[in-house]
C-alpha cells in the first residue's frame, strides 16, 4: 500500500505551518509498502494532527491524501471500515480502550470485528511477551497507563494491516517494557511485509528506520 | 470467547428507558390484538353474509313497493324515473317488475266432491326471479293448462287454520300439485275457461304466479284498462341486511318485508364496534411505534461515544445497524406472533361454539388478518430501520 501526501495542511493551524518548514506539511511525500517511517515531532507541530488526517478522523485540511491513488475523500464508510479491518492499524496517544470492557474483549473485539487474522491463543502469547497476561480479565479503565499502552499495541497487532500508525506507542513505557514492545511490533510488520509510520518527540534507536522525518 | 455480539450488548447497552420499552411492548401488543381483531370481526362477518352454508336464499329477493298513505292511495305505480335510479344503487344486482293482472278472474275445483270457489288476481315475474324450478312453467295459446306458482304461506294457511274452521282435510303440497282446477277468465267478449295446476310453492314471493306469457296474453285480450306501469317491483341484492340500502327504502317511501331487512341493524353495531376497534388499535399502534423510535434514539444517544470509538476501530455502520436492527427487531415479530396465536385461539373458540348453533365461521383466521400482521411487521421493520439508520448517523456525523 502506498500513501501519497500533496501538499496537506491543516485548516486551524495553516497560518502558523506556512511560516515554517516541514518534510510532511504543504509538501508532496510519498510512503511506499513496507517502509519504517519515523516522524519526529516537537510539541504543536501537530503530530496527532497528522495521525489523524491519515487515519481519516478529520477532515479538516487542505491538499490531498492518497491511499493506493485514490483520495481518501472519496471513500465510503463503509470502505473506510474496510479499510481500517485490514489495511490500517493503529495506536492511538490516547489509547481508546474501552474502559467497561476487560482487557481480553478490547483485543478480541478487534480480532473478531471481521474475519480473524489471528487465533485466540495468539493474545494470550502476545500479552505474555509484552508482560500484561496478568491483567486479561481486568477491566481496560482499571489497569495502569502503561497496561494500557500495551494492551493498545497488542490490539493493533492482532489483526491484519499494510501499514501500522502509531503515535508515541511507547509514551508510558519503561525502556525495558519499550524494547520489547518494539521488537514485538517489528516481527509482527516483517511478518506482513507491512510498513509503519511513528511519531515522537524525540530521536531514538527503537526501530531501525527506513526515514526519518520532521515535521 | 464470546462473539462479536456478546460484546458489543455489553457495550451498547439499553439499560436506560427499559421501563418504558415494556410499557410500549404492552400498547403494541394490545394495539395488535385489537387491529387483528378487527379484521377477522369483518371477514367473519363477511362469512356469514356471504359464505355458501350460510346463505338464505330467501333473504336475497326483496319484494319492494310504495308505502301506502293516504296520499299516494291509488297512485303506487312505480315510474320509470324510480326504476332506474333503484337500479344504479350499488346494493342492487338487478331487479324484475311483477306485472299485476288487470282482469277479473277467478278459480274453481272442476270436481263436486270437493267443491271450492274464489276470486282471484294474479302476478307475474321474470323467470329470473322464480325460487320455483318446474318444467311445466310455460304457457302458450295451445297449452292444456295454465300452471301457476302459489306462496307457501297460503299453504299454511289452509292447512293450519282454515281447514280446522271448515272441516275440510289437510293437504300435502304433492296433492295439491294434482289437482287440476277451472281457471275462469272475464272479459269483454264474455268468460273462458282453462284448466288450472299448481305447479311450485314459493317462499320468495307472497302472490299467485303465472307465466309471463299468459299474463301478457291475458292483460291484452281482458284487460280492463291499459295501465302498464308496476306498482311492485324485485330486486335481487348481496346483502339485505346492508344499511345502505334499508335507508335508501326509507329515503323513497318504498317497503318491503321488514324481517328480511333486520341484519340491518346487527350490521351498524358490527361496523361500529369494528370501526372503534380499528380507531383505538391504529392510534395505539402508532404511540407504540413513537415510543420504540424514542427508544432507539435515546439508546444510540446514550452509547453515543462507544458507537464512535467502534467506528474509529473500524466497526463499519452496516455492522452496527446490524447488530442494532438484532437487538430492536426480535421482539416486534414476537409480539405479532402471540397476537395472532391469540386471534387463532379465540376464532378456534367462536367456530367450536357457533357450530353447536348451525353457524358456520372459519376456524382458522381468515388470509385478511394474516395479511394484516404482516403489514403491520413490515410496517415496523421499515420504522426500526428508519430510526436507526437516522440517528446513527448522528454521532458519526459530528465525529
């Protein structure tokens, strides 16, 4: 899957983002399949900004946003939902779990929201290598920030994807916890031939990355 | 694990308004009874107007004349005017003029042992209209004898009473069909005579009947005046007991047997309790269906960020109008299930107690109320889907 960016900006904040410049904002980038992309991002240079124009949560820019040369202004929702079953995973800052439901039905909801990628077990092994199996059955809102962070990336990872957007997945993690998580989501993406796009405030040696861009 | 399902129940939850779902649970289930309720009254009905094993056939003629007063005394005739407009009532499938004789007669036994003498007045009818099927019902110039139709009821009072006064034997209506009797004709030229038979006896009409043809012969060769118009006319009609057609009757000052026309009134209550049952069950109906409509609002409102947050995971809006439509839908073809499982037992129940009485209804509901349900379901499924459709799109749209 490519991702073509054509001179996006958002509306709210154009005045600031034209004085200055950016390698994603007012010009052209390309994404190619399978690339790992690190998006480095001071704060207000509107990095979940961008998450969220990719992911197609807001439609408030200019320029244009192509997934696989379509615009995805044109996409309907329920191609946007295909979309997001099988080609797009993400993690969000803001995690967006479910706080009634345990941490087990957050990940198996997205397992089962279409045809299964992977088996049942595969949580299980999953949480057991990122150090959450203990809290499976506990609910989402009651678990840690750091709980929650993983259990975030596990369910980003159980279901099929080309290319996976995360922003700052790793924000409540100990380096320990980090490495892990990283080396997990890097298997998983070689696993797929799939991409990814990070962003974070700061350099760092998680990934080895094809690019590196600042925004 | 639980499936999709089981998960997204617990996080579209309908907890709130469950009150208030029950109550319109209630309203729609009476709404049903009393709708369904209604239709099978009407096609009941309409069995027993209409159905074969129920129809008198007595009752279909109606013998209609002017009402006398003593302002119409000696003009009773019927003019064309009040014919034709009598035959663009839709009550009405067609009608017969009875011809009256306009000359003297009279009959008398040809035997002296058992002697009897009257005056007499004949009429005749379109064969059309004869409850008589006889194949000596014909007449001409050459003919042996003039058969004629007599009233049952004349019969009866032979039998019944008259031949008690005079001491006279009672007669089957078998022996009365052999007797043949002298039928005296008077006109201007002097008397002639034929011989006479009874050939039928009639329930439908109250008078002496001849053939058409001897009637008109009679009328041209021996009629005292010319006069033509009909003073009593039959009509032949679906419903006697139709209301329509009784206050046409009163409208145009015509009469007819009072006893024919009684279903008149059953038929107003009938109607009116149908129609209050219609009223009430239609309106109910639709507070039901207002209360489900607020039902699904209120509850896709109050999930309002777990509907958002699916869709940002990918949940696609088919899915989840889906899984709603699921949740909202089972219960309506419930309700309309026990309804007619209802009307069914109560029809079961009529036809098992009416029949002990010689009257026939269906015992099974009839197509009408069957339709009727599934109008009403599709009716609600359009509704449920409707409403969620519309207020789905709501958090999405300010998403």
């Amino acid at each position: 899957m490519t991702i073509e960016l054509d001179h996006i900006i958002p509306i709210p904040l154009k005045d600031r983002f034209l004085q200055r410049s950016s390698d994603v904002w007012n010009t052209s980038v390309l994404f190619s399949q399978g690339e790992f992309i690190k998006i480095k991002a001071p704060s207000g240079t509107g990095k979940t900004t961008l998450v969220h124009l990719l992911y197609k949560l807001r439609h408030d820019y200019e320029g244009t946003i192509m997934i696989n040369a379509r615009s995805i202004a044109d996409f309907s929702e329920d191609e946007l939902a295909g979309l997001r079953q099988d080609k797009i995973s993400i993690i969000f800052q803001d995690l967006r779990l479910f706080p009634n439901l345990t941490a087990r039905e957050n990940i198996e909801l997205k397992r089962i929201l279409h045809t299964p990628f992977y088996d049942e077990d595969v949580i299980d092994k999953m949480s057991e290598i990122l150090g959450i199996s203990h809290v499976l059955e506990q609910k989402a809102g009651l678990c840690s920030y750091g709980e929650q962070q993983r259990i975030a990336i596990v369910r980003a990872l159980i279901q099929p994807f080309e290319l996976l957007i995360m922003d700052e997945p790793f924000s409540h993690l100990d380096i320990v916890n980090t490495q892990k998580a990283a080396a997990l989501i890097e298997v998983e993406c070689r696993k797929r031939n799939a991409g990814f796009i990070i962003t974070d405030l700061d350099e760092d040696n998680n990934f080895i990355y094809n690019r590196h861009l600042i925004l | 694990m639980k499936g999709l399902h089981y998960l997204l129940k617990k996080l579209i939850r309908s907890g709130a308004g469950r009150k208030r779902f029950f109550m319109a649970v209630i309203g729609l289930s009476v709404a049903m009874l009393l709708i369904l309720t209604a239709v099978q009254i009407q096609a009941d009905y309409n069995d027993l107007l209409h159905s074969k094993s129920n129809q008198d056939s007595v009752a279909n003629f109606l013998v209609l004349n002017k009402t006398l007063s003593d302002q119409n005394l000696g003009a009773t005739a019927l003019t064309d005017n009040e014919i034709n407009d009598l035959k663009q009532q839709v009550f009405v499938e067609s009608t017969g003029s009875l011809t009256p004789s306009r000359f003297k007669a009279s009959i008398q036994s040809s035997s002296d042992r058992f002697p009897f003498f009257t005056d007499i007045a004949f009429e005749s009818v379109p064969n059309d209209f004869i409850d008589v099927t006889s194949k000596d019902w014909k007449w001409d110039e050459n003919a042996a004898f003039v058969p004629i139709i007599a009233p049952n009821m004349f019969l009866d009072f032979y039998n019944f009473q008259f031949s008690f006064s005079q001491n006279l034997p009672q007669l089957t209506q078998q022996v009365v069909k052999m007797i043949v009797f002298k039928v005296n004709v008077y006109g201007p030229n002097g008397l002639i005579t034929f011989n006479g038979r009874v050939v039928g006896f009639s329930d439908r009409i109250s008078s002496l009947l001849v053939p058409q043809e001897f009637m008109n012969w009679g009328n041209a060769h021996f009629g005292i005046n010319q006069d033509t118009k009909p003073s009593r006319i039959i009509i032949r009609t679906k419903d006697p007991g139709n209301p329509q057609l009784v206050q046409y009757l009163k409208r145009k000052g015509l009469s007819t047997d009072a006893d024919k026309t009684r279903f008149s009134r059953y038929r107003q209550i009938v109607d009116i309790v149908v129609r209050i049952s219609w009223g009430t069950g239609v309106i109910m109906l639709l507070f039901a269906l207002l209360v489900f409509t607020l039902f699904i609002q209120l509850t896709i409102a109050s999930c309002k960020e777990e509907i958002i947050l699916l869709i940002t995971l990918g949940a696609s809006p088919r899915q989840l109008r889906h899984f709603l439509m699921k949740q909202f839908f089972p219960v309506h073809i419930l309700i309309i299930s026990i309804s007619l499982l209802v009307i069914s037992g109560l029809q079961f129940f009529i036809h098992r107690k009416l029949v002990s009485q010689g009257i026939f209804v269906n015992s099974l509901p009839s197509v009408n109320t069957i339709a009727a349900a599934v109008f009403v379901l599709i009716s609600i499924w359009l509704v449920t889907n409707f409403s969620i459709r519309n207020y789905i799109s709501i958090p999405l749209r300010k998403n």
